[in-house]
C-alpha cells in the first residue's frame, strides 16, 4: 500500500490528510518552506524539501501536493522532481488552462479522487506527466485566408509608419508612450492627474493644420471633444457588455521588419483605449507571414527547454509563454506603461517628437531584461550590470534585442533603474551619474536609506503593499540640486568611508 507525504502545511493539507487517512491511506509527514518554523502539523513532523528523511524517497511513497493555489502546482512538482522525488499527484497547470495531454488530464482526475475520498485504499498507477509535448499558441485568435487575428502585447504595437514630413511627428510611437491619447482617456475614467488639452492641442489641432482646410474655433475644438468623448463611452460599455467588439472590430498592422514591432495601419483609438485601460494583450489583424515572424517560433522552442529547468520568475511577451508557471508580473506591466508615459511626454516637449534615441538607460534590476528589450525596441541606448545567464541570451536571441553589459556605473546616463538589491551595492557618486533614479520594489526602509545616502527627492511612486511585504513598489527619484542639498553632500563626502565610495 502506497505511503502519502503531503507538500503543504496549512489547512488544505490538514483536510488530505484526514480524507487519506479515512480511505484507508498512510500519512507519514508534511514538506513546507515553513518548516524552519513549524516542526509538527496535525500531529505528523514538517520537513523542507532538503531534509526529508530516506521514508520520502522509498518506491511506495508518494507526494501529493496539498497547496490551495493549483497554480503554483506545477512549478512545485519541478522543484520536487529536481530534489530526487519521482512519485507526484498535483494538479498540471495546462488542465487549468484547457490545453492538457491525455496524461495530464488522467494525473488531475487521479488528484481530485483522492481528494475527495473516491478511492477507498486502492492501489492506483501515477500517469507519467514528463513528456514535454508542444507549445501551446496563447495569442491566436483566428486564421483566415492568409490573415491572422492575434492578441499583442501592447508594447510591440506602435503608430502608423508615416513617411510624410507633416504626420512623421506622430509615427513610429509606441502605443505606451502615446501620451496625448492615453491621457485624454485616463482624463475621461477620472484620473485627476491626466488631461485632455494635450490630446486636443498636441494632437488634432496639429492634424487639423495639415488639413488646411479646418478652420480651428472654441466651437470646433468643443466637437472634437464631443466626439472622442462619445467614442470613449461607446468602447467603455463594450468593454463591459461586449468585449468581441474589439475582435469584431479589431485594429489592423504590419510587421516592421526592420525595428521587430508591429505598425497600426487602423485602429489607434482602440489600441490607446485598451492601452489606458491597461490591458496587456491588444487585438491585431495581421498577415500570417508577419505573425509567424512575430513568433519566432523556432527560437521559442529553444527556450521552452531552458525554461523547463528554470527556479525564477519571468516575463516572456512571446504567444507560447503568455502562460506559464515562471510568468509573474510583479506590477511590472503597470510600472512599463508608466514609465512609457511620463518618459514620452518629456521627450516630446524637449524634442518635438517621442523618440528615445539617444535616451541612455542603465538598468541594474535583477531580473531576465524584459524592460530593457523593450526600451531597446524603443530605440533606447541601453545597458544590464551584469553578465547575462543562459535564459537572458536566448531571450535576447527570440526578441532580437543587442543590449550591452557592464560591471560599472555608465555616465552620464538619463535613467539608472536599481532594485533592493542593487540599489544597495552602488556607491553614492553613481547615483550622480543618471539625470533620474528609480528604485523598483523596495521597501519603505530602504527607500528611505538611499534617499538620505545620495540626497535625492521623491518625484512620484506607484506601490502595492500588503502588511509590509512588497508585491510591487516603485520610486522616481530625482537629484536634489538644491544648494541646502549640495552643502550636506560635500559634507557627507568629507566623512565617508573609502569603502562607501
């Protein structure tokens, strides 16, 4: 008779334990990360997954993971099989998704059985859950004589192509950066720090000069608002009561061979309206050349081997891994649509035109450089503080990104992102280096040490925080050139260890 270890010491392995137990089951001890903590549960010892005694290993035992999110179900059985362990009933994260083998399917059926008590001390077989199978396409909607409806991820999609003199102001920008449109419909949901005048001035009162032939009045400008104000109301209850609208309805592009994004041939309302809404993945129509192109799916099966083996969390904006049991996003798609709008709007004014090139980005977050991919997508100059591990070069190869890597502060940089982690190792003098500092989750506690190390002020912070515990927390900092600030500096330098820089 089969023995029972059960991965999970809370309330739902204590209701496995005593199903189990009642069919006629031997429970012998529970694994947790907790276990540091927690020495018994229900009466039976709690072990981590490093110390399990030899009972663990032993042919007839097996690991059911008892963990209340099925999924985080998947990524545990890999950390399980990469410990030794063979023997694992789990829910497969593909069965949650619809997309399941047979074999998986029969492994999720087999857990549920024995989770509620279906199996009165039967012996049972363990579907064999390791065959790799195939990539799944998340993104495709629908394919159809040569064209393919596609969800994209909202930063590979930028504005129209214009090869004019007149419209080139407004081509070529990323529909993140798109201040003027997301703006004006943040202003409309109540955003009370976005404004309509620069949609209004910026974009159609220019638009309505290369005309020539409107004639710009309080009673025109009152129309046009009138206008994309009704069109704002007419998306929103879509949005709400029909959200095949926008497949329906869907906004069409070509595939820029040459900078590796996606350019709107229609549809920029919709996009900057679903973009404002922040969403991640906008409806595409595009030719089935292009898509497969976007897909890379050669190099895609490349990295489904690597990832197979992979401890951390990643974001991946590619069709097969919009899915996945590494994706956790961390406020990171909020922060990127952020950051795309405040960085625009500045290089706007200063240039006349959202364009990042010449933009010097040095990002020491520790991370695999999905925003560094983007910013040099953007046309960014960027660089990592680290050599790249395997992961982060074969990501590099699928989406065609050339970052470069250094061991030292770059200077004269516009932007230094830096983590906890990294914040924490730089020394003062770098950060005097970036014209702006953001500091991504962090804690209040060391927010507040580095800001009174290197004397910056805060600008603007986007957070999430439960009870102390950072699930996202951002800062734009900005050096504090004040004279005050300047004497405290030159002060502190005077008293500060060699070691500190």
């Amino acid at each position: 008779m089969k023995k029972f270890l059960l991965y999970g010491a809370a309330s739902i392995g204590g209701i496995v334990k005593d199903t189990l137990e009642s069919c006629g089951y031997d429970v012998v001890g529970y694994i947790d990360k907790r276990a540091h903590e927690m020495k018994q549960y229900n009466g039976l010892p709690v072990w981590s997954l490093h110390n399990v005694p030899e009972i663990g290993y032993e042919s007839k035992t097996v690991i059911y993971i008892a963990v209340k999110n099925v999924f985080e179900h998947e990524k545990i059985a890999k950390q399980l099989f990469k410990a030794g362990f063979q023997q694992l009933i789990y829910k497969p994260y593909h069965v949650l998704l619809g997309n399941a083998s047979n074999n998986e399917n029969l492994l999720a059926q087999l857990y549920d059985d024995l989770f509620e008590g279906r199996l009165q001390g039967v012996e049972f077989e363990i579907p064999n859950n390791n065959d790799e199978g195939e990539l799944c396409d998340y993104a495709l909607i629908s394919r159809e004589n040569g064209q393919v409806t596609a969800y994209i991820p909202v930063e590979y999609i930028v504005t129209n192509d214009y090869q004019d003199e007149d419209m080139h102001r407004w081509g070529n920008v990323p529909i993140p950066c798109f201040f003027t449109h997301i703006n004006f419909f943040r202003s409309l949901d109540g955003d009370q720090e976005c404004s309509v005048i620069p949609y209004l001035k910026e974009y159609c009162e220019f638009t309505a000069k290369i005309d020539g032939k409107i004639q710009i009045t309080d009673a025109w400008r009152d129309n046009v608002i009138a206008n994309r104000t009704h069109i704002f109301e007419q998306m929103s209850e879509s949005l709400c009561l029909d959200p095949l609208f926008f497949t329906r309805n869907v906004a069409t592009a070509v595939w820029n061979w040459e900078r590796k994004y996606f350019n709107l041939t229609s549809g920029k309302h919709r996009c900057t309206f679903l973009a404002a809404k922040g969403n991640k993945y906008i409806p595409l129509k595009m030719s089935e050349t292009d898509y497969e192109e976007f897909k890379n799916i050669s190099q895609a099966n490349v990295i489904k081997k690597n990832i197979d083996l992979y401890d951390g969390t990643v974001l991946i904006p590619n069709p097969c891994f919009y899915r996945g049991i590494h994706n956790r996003d961390f406020g990171e798609h909020s922060f990127l649509l952020w950051f795309s709008r405040y960085f625009g709007e500045k290089l706007f004014y200063a240039k006349g035109k959202v364009d990042f090139t010449g933009f010097r980005v040095v990002d020491r977050s520790d991370d695999e450089g999905h925003f560094s991919r983007y910013l040099y997508r953007c046309g960014a100059q960027v660089w990592r503080w680290r050599l790249p591990d395997e992961l982060e070069i074969l990501l590099n190869g699928l989406f065609r990104a050339e970052l470069d890597y250094v061991s030292q502060m770059v200077r004269k940089a516009d932007v230094l992102i830096v983590d906890e982690r990294t914040a924490l190792e730089l020394k003062r003098n770098d950060f005097y280096e970036a014209e702006y500092i953001i500091l991504k989750s962090v804690t209040q506690d060391v927010q507040e040490q580095i800001c009174a190390r290197a004397a910056l002020r805060i600008e603007k912070i986007i957070d999430s925080m439960w009870k102390g515990t950072v699930l996202y927390r951002s800062y734009l900092m900005v050096k504090n050139d004040s004279k005050d600030s300047l004497k405290c500096i030159s002060e502190g330098v005077k008293n500060e260890s060699v070691s500190d820089g």
